[in-house]
C-alpha cells in the first residue's frame, strides 16, 4: 500500500522527462506561470515518454529504463521557436537541435512493460501553456513569442539524465528514478531497415 505523499494520492500514470537546467528553466517555469497563473505547472522539461498507464509493477518499468538508458550518451538540446499544435492548442517551443536523437530514443523506449499507444505521433518539444481554447490560446501564443524574443540567454542545454515520474490526483509529478547518461555527447544515429 502507498504511503500518502505531500503532492497527493498517486495514479496510474508514468512519464520519462529530461529537466531543464537554469538559467533557460527558470525563465521558461516564470513564462509558464505567466501563461497560466495559479495553475500547477510542472518544472521546464522535455518529455521522452508521454504519460502513460503502467499494466506491469513498475519495478519493471525502472528495470527496463535502466537496462536500455546504461549507455545512452548525453543529448544536446536547443530550443527553437514558438509554436502551437493545431488539434489541441498546446502552446510549446519546439525543438532546432536533439529532436532527432530524441525521437529514435522514444521508438526504443516504447515498447515491452512502457509501450502506450499514444494520441498523437511523438514530437520533442517544451511546453509552455495547454487547456485553452482557440481565441485564448491565439492571445497567450502571441504573449509567449514576445517574451520568447526578449529571452538573451542561451536556449541550448545537454540532456545527461532521464527522470521517471508518476503523476498524483492533484496533478502533481513525483519524481521516481533518475537514470544518468555516459559523458559523451550523442551521434546522429540512423534507424536499421527494418
């Protein structure tokens, strides 16, 4: 039995992220409050696997993770432009490097005790705002693309951990295990005919 946590009675619902480090994060966690204030934003990431339900114990999904992940080298990453996906007014940046090795590390990982058949085809990228409906969303994608311009940091970070997390009732994120990457920054990699 689960002991009660401080963020809430947990679900059936598990993701894979990559956090964003500052000073990019605390820039991208302020404009996401700023685009929902008051509402329960988790910290600037990426996320590798989507949320899903887990039908196995998740013993085995940290397993599997660990068994894939131990080689894995580290993943640069820079954030791109604003966007906003069509059917679902999410409000993101996209990704102008790392979608690609990303996007093969999501195929490898989507399968045994993690597959889910997800909604949508994957797409690496940063969210910024979600929930709203066309007309707001328009006004808050106009808002992010001015604070997106004024930003003079760097947009660019390495990825050298994945986080596994499992979300609450409250929409809180519990972060479960951490898997660190080898030093060595990614090579392009091409998929096997299959």
């Amino acid at each position: 039995m689960d002991l009660p946590h401080p963020g809430g009675e947990r679900i059936n619902s598990f993701a894979l992220v990559t956090y964003i480090p500052d000073p990019l994060a605390s820039f991208l966690n302020e404009l996401r409050e700023e685009l929902e204030p008051g509402g329960l934003a988790p910290r600037a990431h990426v996320t590798l696997l989507p949320p899903r339900p887990l039908f196995a114990p998740m013993c085995d999904a940290v397993r599997q993770l660990g068994e894939r992940l131990n080689a894995e080298p580290p993943i640069d990453i820079v954030a791109g432009e604003i966007c906003m996906f069509p059917v679902t007014n999410v409000i993101y940046i996209s990704l102008s490097l790392g979608a690609e090795p990303l996007t093969l590390l999501h195929g490898d990982l989507n399968r045994e005790v993690l597959h889910f058949d997800e909604p949508f085809p994957y797409s690496p990228h940063i969210t910024l705002a979600q929930g709203h409906m066309a007309n707001p969303a328009r006004r808050l994608f106009e808002l992010a693309r001015c604070r997106w311009a004024q930003y003079t940091e760097s947009r660019g970070f390495r990825a050298d951990s994945l986080v596994f997390v499992q979300n609450t009732l409250d929409n809180q994120w519990l972060d479960l295990a951490e898997f660190r990457f080898q030093k060595e920054p990614a090579r392009v990699r091409s998929r096997k005919p299959a």
